[in-house]
C-alpha cells in the first residue's frame, strides 16, 4: 500500500477532507513541545482551520522531547497524518497539514533551539503533560532534579522545557529578535501563570539578569483545553488506511467535541483561532476550575474505580450503574467549589460530560488515564476536597477516590498487571504501596507526605482522616463495599 504523503493526497477518495491550501508556502509562526496525539488532535487542528483560511505564517514545528516515534511515524509522510474523529453514528476522516517538520529534541537539542529562533516563530506551545512541570511537593521547580540541574550546566544541550525556552529567550535577545508568547496547554490550574512561576525560578538559579529579561519580554496566557484523545490502536491504522486506500503510520482517534478558551495576549500576534471556535477571554481561570474539576476529576474517578472493578474503558465503567452513581456524587461535590458569577453553566457541561463518557466508540482506556496520578490528583481531586473542607461540604467521594489512587498502586503486581500505569513518583512510593501490612492511616500520611497533597493547608488532617476510612474499606471489602458506604449522589 502507498503512504500517505503529499504525492498521494490526490489519490485520497472525494469525501476526505484534506489540507486544500499550499503548504510549501506556509512558513513556521509556531513551536510546540510536546507533539503527541492530543496536540494533534486539538491545537494543530484550530491552526489547520486557519491555514485553510489563507493565513500562511503560522505553521507548525513539532518537537518530541523525549522520543522519536512520532517523527519517525509522520516524517516519511511529510508530516502528514488523519484524524478520526468517532462517534456512535460513525467515523470521519480528514488530513491534516499544519505540522511542517518534526525534531526530536534529545537528538539534536540544538535543532530545536535553531527552531526556537527563528524570527517568524510567534509562539511557542507547550503538551508535555504534568509530570514535565518537574515541581517538588512544595509545588515549586525541582531544582534538584538530575534534568533541572543539566539543563542549568549545559546551555546548548538543554532536557527540560526550561532549558530550552530561557535559552530561546537569550539568545533571541542578543540577536536582536522579538520575544515569542508562551501558551501552555496542560491540564494545570493557571497554567500560563504557573509554567511563568516554574520558568522564572529556572531562570532566576540560571543568571538574574535572564530572568528579569524573561518577566519583562514574555506573556504567558493561560488556556484551557479539552478534547479526549485516546491512545491510537493497529485496529486505528488498519481502519483508518481501508478508507483512505493510503497507509497512515500514525492517526489520531478522538470525539467530535473539542474546546479551547485561551487567554488573549499575544503581544506578537497569534492565528485568528476566534474564528475557529476558539474561545478568547480576558481569564481563563473560571473555565479551567471547571473542567478540571468536573472533567479530569471524574475522568480519574472512573479511571481506579473502574481498574479496581474491572473495567477497561471509560464507556464500561460510565455504563456500571454503581459508578455512573459515584460520578454524579462525585460532581454534586465539586460543583458548590466552582465560581458561580463567571457565568459557567455545570449543569448543562455535566450534561455533554455524561454523553462524552458514553460515547461508545471512544474506548478510552481506564489505564491510559490511571497514569500519572500523583501528578494529577492535587488539581483534580486535592484541591477541591480542600475548598470543601472550607466551606464546611462533604468530600465523601472526593475522598475515595484519592483512596482509590493508592489502592490501585497498591493492586499493581498483584490483581492488576505491574505495568498497566506509572507514576513519576513509583520509586519514591514502592515502599509506601508495598506496605499493605502496614494501618491505612499510616500508608496515607507518607503518601501525602511525598506527593504533597495539600502541603500547608488546615484541612489537610481532615482530608487524611477521610481517605484512610476508605482505604481500609478497599483493601478489607473491595471498591464496591467503599462505594456501597457512600450516601447516594
Ligand atoms: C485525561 C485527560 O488522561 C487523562 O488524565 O483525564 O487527558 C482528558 O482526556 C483530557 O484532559 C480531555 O480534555
């Protein structure tokens, strides 16, 4: 079978949508870190949309920082590659061409800064996940991370996003180039506020003088992003390369739902996304509240209850009565928590939340979001325990599902398979998860200790008290006697 590539697009069938503008006349307007499946599931899309408009300075450099799969998937075909975006009634297909070219960072770090560069390059974006915000328990920049500490000795053969933006930033400056913005698109409260923190501690320990050049030239809007975008299967590519009649070595699958409300301050310009389906506001906050609060709270929910009952996607565990339960107690917490004057709707957003979850050709795998917890948690779950702790509410659920986290750790090697997720934090934590023998008070004071969960914060004994009643529930009765224990929603 050919490959997909910009030879083959015209071979493509009449009903494929694929990029209709030339792309040898797009120039780089945009770096992004970290080009995974979501990145190209969401941002490259919005910017797709604007390149077929006829804007023609804004494509994309796409950087891997840790591996090469991607470029080495998409490079053969020019970058190009389809998304399928799925649902009950079907599946649509449409190629997408903003990425232009792929680097893989720790190949050649230098590459990437030369990208970083470049005077047409306006923006850089970042989906490095939460865990390449390398913060300590205490939520500042892990100074003594082996990475944080090369990137600070080795200018030019910078590992983190730290090293290479500040370096980005100086050497720019000296060359007389404008400052780029940067966005952050994780799922981190105020992100663009926090990676702004981060970077300005990095650069503070780097040399002052950069720091007080990055606080002045640079603006870091925060977004919000939302779309689910599930780990790609072979069934994927094989599905995807019978309708195209052309191998793709690496589609993207997602739902037809995608939203992105990003802070407008872009001092060196930006695409026109408003025109897109982007959201342009003043602050993000409110918006970010809430979904990550209604979202990947849930979203992580489902993922241990649904480990620890047995079920591998989030339409199986969604469609378990007992857990569809949960979830809707679970929002009903989280709701009182959210900003009531920033005219957010919860109700009707836990409404299409409900139909996303059901969407039954997702398959989203309860693994794939099981990952990363101890990262996760304190924005999703932590946080919101804690503002309810506050305003005198109840976290039941809250609650149990930080004691699910560490039960299904505890499960791995055991009734789950050692490998299905991982955390940054595994070796720090393996005595802790090992320690079945030990009270479920005492697991659940290291695990807090160590991940940092509610560090400083009143409320915390409470929310330790809570989690450790149900941790001893799990691991005496099961998941279902911890949830049976729960009022209903
Ligand atoms: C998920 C998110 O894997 C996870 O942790 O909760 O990736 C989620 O699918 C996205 O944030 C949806 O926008």
């Amino acid at each position: 079978m050919t490959d997909l590539s910009n030879a083959s697009l015209a071979a493509l069938p009449a009903d494929i949508a694929r990029p209709g503008y030339d792309r040898s006349a797009v120039t780089p307007g945009i770096v992004h870190l970290g080009v995974g499946a979501f990145h190209r599931a969401h941002q490259a899309i919005y910017v797709d949309d604007c390149l077929a408009a006829g804007e023609t300075g804004w494509g994309i450099v796409g950087a891997s920082l840790r591996s090469p799969d991607t470029r080495d998937a998409l490079a053969p075909q020019d970058c190009l590659y389809s998304l399928a975006v799925r649902d009950g009634q079907g599946e649509s297909l449409r190629v997408v061409g903003s990425i232009l070219s792929l680097l893989v960072a720790p190949e050649n770090p230098e590459r990437l800064l030369e990208a970083l560069c470049l005077p047409s390059v306006h923006i850089v974006t970042l989906t490095v996940t939460e865990k390449a915000y390398l913060r300590n328990a205490a939520g500042d920049l892990d100074l003594a991370h082996a990475d944080v500490m090369w990137d600070l000795a080795h200018h030019d053969r910078s590992k983190t996003v730290y090293g290479f933006i500040v370096e980005a930033v100086a050497r720019r400056q000296a060359a007389g180039i404008g400052p780029f913005t940067v966005l952050s698109c994780d799922n981190l409260p105020a992100n663009g506020k926090t990676l702004r923190r981060l970077l300005l501690q990095f650069a503070e320990a780097r040399d002052a003088k950069l720091a007080a050049q990055v606080e002045q030239s640079i603006a870091f809007p925060s977004s919000m992003v939302d779309r689910i975008v599930p780990a790609t299967t072979d069934a994927d590519r094989t599905r995807v390369a019978a309708a195209l009649g052309v191998a793709d070595a690496w589609p993207v699958r997602t739902e037809p739902f995608s939203q992105w409300v990003v802070e407008d301050r872009f001092p060196a310009g930006r695409p026109a996304w408003e025109r897109f389906g982007v959201t342009m506001v003043d602050d993000v906050g409110p918006f970010e509240d809430m979904k990550l609060r209604l979202l990947n709270g849930s979203h992580s929910a489902i993922a241990y209850l649904g480990l620890l009952s047995g079920h591998e996607t989030v339409a199986d565990a969604f469609s378990d009565p007992m857990i569809r339960r949960f979830v809707q107690g679970l929002w009903n917490e989280a709701i009182p928590t959210l900003p009531d004057n920033a005219g957010l709707d919860p109700k009707a957003y836990i409404g299409k939340l409900t139909d996303r979850y059901d969407n039954p050709a997702l398959q989203h795998r309860t693994a794939q979001i099981a990952n990363d917890g101890s990262q996760k948690l304190p924005q999703r779950i932590v946080a919101t325990a804690v503002e309810q702790l506050r305003r005198g509410g109840a976290i039941d659920h809250l609650a149990l599902v930080v004691a699910a986290w560490i039960a299904a750790c505890e499960a791995r090697g055991g009734a789950l398979d050692a490998d299905l997720f991982t955390d940054p934090l595994d070796a720090q934590l393996a005595g802790v998860f090992a320690g079945l023998s030990s009270a479920a008070a005492d697991t659940v004071s290291q695990v807090f200790d160590r991940t940092g969960f509610a560090t400083g914060q009143a409320e915390r004994p409470d929310l330790q008290r809570a989690v450790s009643a149900h941790l001893d529930v799990i691991r005496n009765a099961g998941i279902g006697a911890a949830i049976a224990t729960l009022a209903e929603g």
